[in-house]
C-alpha cells in the first residue's frame, strides 16, 4: 500500500470527516453555566491578604521598636559620658587630689 503525503480534495468526496455530538447546541449554554459557576470561596482565602498585610505591619513595629531601643540606649550612655565630662572639667584637680589624700587618712 502506497502512503500520500497529500489528498487531492476530488479524491475525498462530498462526506463530511467530522461529526457534532447530538444536542450540543441545545445543551452548550447549560454546560458553561455549569462550568463557569461561582464556587463558594474559603474564608481563609478572603482573609489571606489582610493576614499578610497585618504580619508585615506587626513586623515593621517589633523591628522599629527594637531600633529605637537600642539607639536611645546609645543615647543614654553618651549622655551618661558628658555628664562625667562635665563634673570633671568643673572639678579643679587640686581638689581631686585633695579628696583622694583625705580619703587615705581617714
């Protein structure tokens, strides 16, 4: 038997190849309302982006209050250093020998 790469349209007639199924017509807007129905939506899926968005603003004020404690710690260590700066530059150093001397002899 000899295979054709091409079939002459003479040589395939008047039948149709293909056929529709019986009532596909009469029933094809049934089937799409049937397919294309809203399906009940989970509740966690209506929540999910409000849970993210309430995630990330509880993640922004821990990370916010972290940093801020540990910058009003540093604040509060330079301000502990300048004010010992301060009580030594208005303490004259004979006076701080002074003390040191009578604290030995007490």
């Amino acid at each position: 038997m000899e295979k054709r790469k091409h079939i002459l349209f003479e040589d395939a007639g008047k039948k149709l190849p293909f056929t529709v199924p019986e009532n596909y017509f009469e029933d094809f807007a049934m089937q799409m309302d049937g397919q294309i129905m809203a399906k009940p939506v989970p509740v966690f899926k209506l929540l999910r982006p409000w849970l993210y968005v309430a995630a990330m603003f509880l993640g922004v004020l821990f990370l916010s209050r972290v940093g801020y404690n540990i910058y009003q710690e540093k604040n509060d260590n330079l301000m502990a250093e300048n004010y010992d700066l301060y009580i030594m530059s208005q303490v004259d150093e004979t006076e701080i020998i002074d003390y040191y001397l009578t604290e030995e002899t007490k």
